[in-house]
C-alpha cells in the first residue's frame, strides 16, 4: 500500500448508519481506517492458512477481513449487537465455512459477548494467536484474562493506548505492576506509533501495536500455582508504594518481619533502598525464591480501601 492510505471515514459513517449505530465512547469504539497500519498489523500476526486467531472487538470486520483473507481460522468475539448483525451479513461466506469447519482456513465464527464474559479455554484450543484492536477501557482487564490461566495465545498483537504500551514494555526504572505482570508471561515490543488519524472517529491520544510473544508452560522462568501466587502477592504489596525503598514498603505491606525482609533482600542481591519500579522481573523472581512463601495479610490496605494512594500515583520519595 501506499504511504499514508486510508479507508475513506465517510464510508465508515455510513457504515455505522447502515448497521444503525454509532461510535460509542462507553465502548471506546475507534475504528482503525489507515490501511498501512492494517498491513503493519498483518505482518506482526502472520496469520498462516488454518492458523487459529482469537480477534477481541472486530467492529466493522476491516481487520477480520484481513485475517480471514490471509487464511486464519478468527474466532471474534464482539458486544456490540448492531456490529455482530452487520458482521453476519458483510462476512456470510466465511461465516458459512466455519459452521462447516470451525478450525478450516479462511473461516469466520462470531461470539456476541464482552470478552470479560467468556471462558477463552472454552472457546480456544490451542495454538492459537491473538490479534484485535481492543477496546481501550478494559486493556489491562482483557490482559490478565489472556495471560493469567492457560490456555494462553502463542502471541498477541494488539492494538492500544500508546501510554499503555509502553507500561507495558517498560524497562526496569519506569515499572508497574502491569510491566512485571506482563513480561513475567511475555516478551513485549512496542512495534509501532498509530497516530490518532488513523481512526475513525479519531481518539485522543496516539496508539500503538503491541507485540507479545508468550512464554510456553514448559518455560523455566514460569514458576508452580503456588509459587506465582506468592510472587503477585509480593509484588502487588510493593508497587502500593512504588516510589519508597524497597525494604520498608515490603515490612509495612506484608506479614514479614524486619530481619527476614534484610537477609532475603541481601541473598537476592537488591539493595535495601532500592524503589520497586527499579526491579526487573528476574529481581523479583529472585527475591520471592528467597522469601519464600507470603501469608495473604490486609497489611497496608486501609488507605486504599479509604481512596488513597494507587499502583500508578506518584509519591514522595523517601530519604
């Protein structure tokens, strides 16, 4: 395609009124109509011929299309109703197909639902890959949904809001929760800038295509049920107060004494002053190596149950 090709957002309109509706904020519905940026996304997902492709929100089906055409087997799951019956109609033969052959190449089978509200293991087997423009508003929710429990996708590729991205891909210094949760599961990329004309209706902020590439369950870094469990309770405590040392935030937070914290941080290697969003995802599987297992505890959650600080709120530094 030529540089700077778009999907006429007149057509989009009328498209909309066809299918009676409109773009609808609570929904975060932007639809892509910049068509490089449609290629770019193709070429990061390489959906080969039968590939199963979990697609979250397809909208008008632009990239649906793309994908179906490519020869994936797309699985998309949309809430808007108005979007599913004009899906039903614009997609009929690929539709067709999939009733005949759900996992046969060039197919199409449409789930009327919000992807929070659905089993994925139900309706994926895997492999599998995931590619979609997601609904901004639950980025982080659809996220854990994807990586939290198994089956999970080989890889994503999805579009976002460029701050989520990089959050998401941040190195050790600019860390969250988000970032440890996400990098422990994947390798992250930030593959591309999507400026707002490349929407229809244009949103207000840049975009970006986010690439994952899921660890496997054989990975070594993937740790036992358990273990993980103890490794989010740990890290979900210290990003409370993200910007204190290391040290004093894990005391305050969780039900462990003073000593143990000193000698699990000194065999770990971290300096005691050190602020949770320094620490790379190895230094944190590290740490919960030595630690050992962590007690559920309500420790520290009276301000934030009250309103107070949050993962993503800046603090004062402590001295």
């Amino acid at each position: 395609m030529s540089a700077g090709a778009h999907v006429d957002p007149l057509a989009v309109r009328r498209a909309l009124r066809e299918a009676g509706t409109r773009p609808r904020k609570s929904l975060s519905q932007n639809f892509l109509v910049d068509i490089d940026v449609l290629d770019a996304i193709l070429a990061e997902a390489a959906p080969s011929e039968g590939r199963r492709v979990l697609e979250v929100g397809p909208g008008l089906g632009v990239l649906t299309a793309a994908l179906v055409e490519a020869g994936a087997a797309v699985l998309a799951v949309e809430l808007d109703a108005a979007l599913v019956r004009r899906l039903r109609g614009a997609l009929a033969g690929a539709i067709a197909r999939g009733e005949r052959d759900p996992d046969g190449p060039r197919t199409l089978r449409l789930v009327e639902a919000s992807i929070l509200d659905v089993d994925v293991g139900e309706l994926m087997t895997p492999p599998y890959d995931v590619v979609a423009n997601l609904p901004y508003h639950i980025t982080s929710p659809v996220l854990h949904r994807l990586l939290g429990a198994g089956p999970r996708p080989d890889r994503c590729v999805l579009m976002v809001q460029r701050e989520v991205a990089q959050r998401v891909a941040a190195p050790p210094g600019r860390m969250s929760y988000l970032s440890v949760f996400v990098q422990y599961h994947a390798g992250t990329r930030v593959a591309r800038i999507v400026p707002p004309a490349s929407f229809e209706p244009a949103p207000s902020v840049d975009s970006a295509v986010l690439v994952l590439d899921v660890r496997p369950p054989d990975d070594p870094r993937r740790l036992e049920p358990a273990a993980e469990d103890d490794l989010w309770r740990l890290v979900q405590a210290s990003f409370r107060e993200r910007r204190k040392m290391l040290h004093n935030v894990l005391v305050r937070q969780l039900p462990l004494p003073a000593d143990r914290v000193s000698a699990a941080l000194a065999t770990a290697g971290i300096a005691p002053d050190r602020r949770p969003q320094t620490l790379s995802v190895d230094e944190w599987l590290a740490l919960r190596a030595v630690l050992g297992p962590i007690a559920p505890d309500r420790r520290g959650r009276r301000d934030a149950d009250a309103g107070g600080h949050g993962e993503d709120e800046e603090e004062a530094e402590e001295t």
